[in-house]
C-alpha cells in the first residue's frame, strides 16, 4: 500500500471515527491522554469498555495520542534505534528477518512504533518486537492455521496477533520461521 492509500485510509477511518462519535480526533486524544493510563494496551481497553469503540479505531486513535502512528509530523523519533536500546545485541535479528521478509515483495509498509515495527500489506501481517534483552518476539495473522511447534497462539501476548513466536536464539532465525512470515503475508495481500 501506497503511503498516499494509507494516508486516504487514514483520513476516512478519522472521518468514520468522528463521525459516529460526535467528536473530533483532537478531543479523543485529550481524553486518552488524560485518562490515567500510560500502556498502549490499556488505553485500548479504555476506549473499547468506556467508550464503546472497535479494536481497530481505539488502537488508531491511541496511536494518535501516543505520536507513534507512522507519519506522524511532530515525531522525527528514530524508533527503531530506540526499540533496540540496551537491547543492541537483538538488533542482528531484526536485520536478518527484515532481510528475507524484503525478498517476498516491494509491496512491504514497514512501520516503526514505539516498541515494535508493524509490517503492512493491505493489512498488518507481522510485528517484530525486542520484548527483553534476550528475546525477540514475532507476531503473525494467519487466519484458519493451528500453531503447531514453537509457534503459539498470539492473542494473549497481543490482540492484533494470531500467532507469536518467541525467539530465544538466533539459530530459531532460519526457514520455518520465515515460512511462517510468509504464509501470514501471503494472506495480507
């Protein structure tokens, strides 16, 4: 996707989210931020039980108040360097996964946020996140396909994941890993 589709699909889902609300973006920001919640998951939550929003539009309009959606003007933030902060020595692993993940197209939006990097086709297929200094988490949408293996169910590590893999080592960066990628980008686009 284009960064001129994302950012006309963004503006309607902005128009879509003040629309049905009866307020403004600039409004849901200044409730989020003064909500008393600091993680992006709680704040989520926050607009899904409080409010009555949809995962999807809570998770933008957060991503709005936390200036970590991709694009976002006041934030010239390197997010990738500061994700790997203390974490220097995962950062081989994000390049060698990114490296083969660039070899399945250029059709790849690759998003840095404050904790992750989100990978776009038509829709999110992937996130690759440096959880601790010792493992780096791969989260996948595959929808219909059991984890089998050392792949596990995703959902109770992220809600927009299906499937996450925990690596532990940088020997688990290897061909059933990417397949998994693959697979999970072949159903994004």
């Amino acid at each position: 996707m284009s960064s001129e589709s994302l950012d006309k699909a963004y503006a309607t889902q902005i128009a879509n989210i003040e629309k049905s609300t009866g307020k403004r973006i600039n409004e849901w920001i200044a409730i989020v931020n003064k909500s008393g919640f600091e993680k992006h998951g709680e704040l989520v939550n926050f607009l899904k039980d409080k409010h009555g929003f949809t995962h999807g539009n809570a998770n933008m309009v957060v991503h709005y108040a936390k200036q970590s959606h991709a694009g976002a003007a006041e934030n010239d933030t390197d997010w990738i360097a500061e994700q790997y902060k203390g974490k220097e020595n995962l950062r081989p692993w994000y390049d060698k996964i990114m490296s083969e993940i660039n070899k399945f197209g250029k059709d790849i939006e690759v998003s840095p946020k404050k904790a992750y990097v989100s990978l776009r086709r038509k829709k999110q297929f992937a996130i690759l996140q440096p959880s601790t200094k010792d493992r780096f988490d791969v989260g996948l949408n595959i929808k219909g396909v059991t984890p089998t293996g050392n792949v596990e169910d995703g959902k109770k590590w992220n809600a927009m994941c299906t499937h996450r893999i925990r690596v532990e080592d940088e020997k688990m960066i290897n061909k059933d890993l990417i397949n998994w990628i693959k697979q999970s980008y072949d159903q994004a686009g």
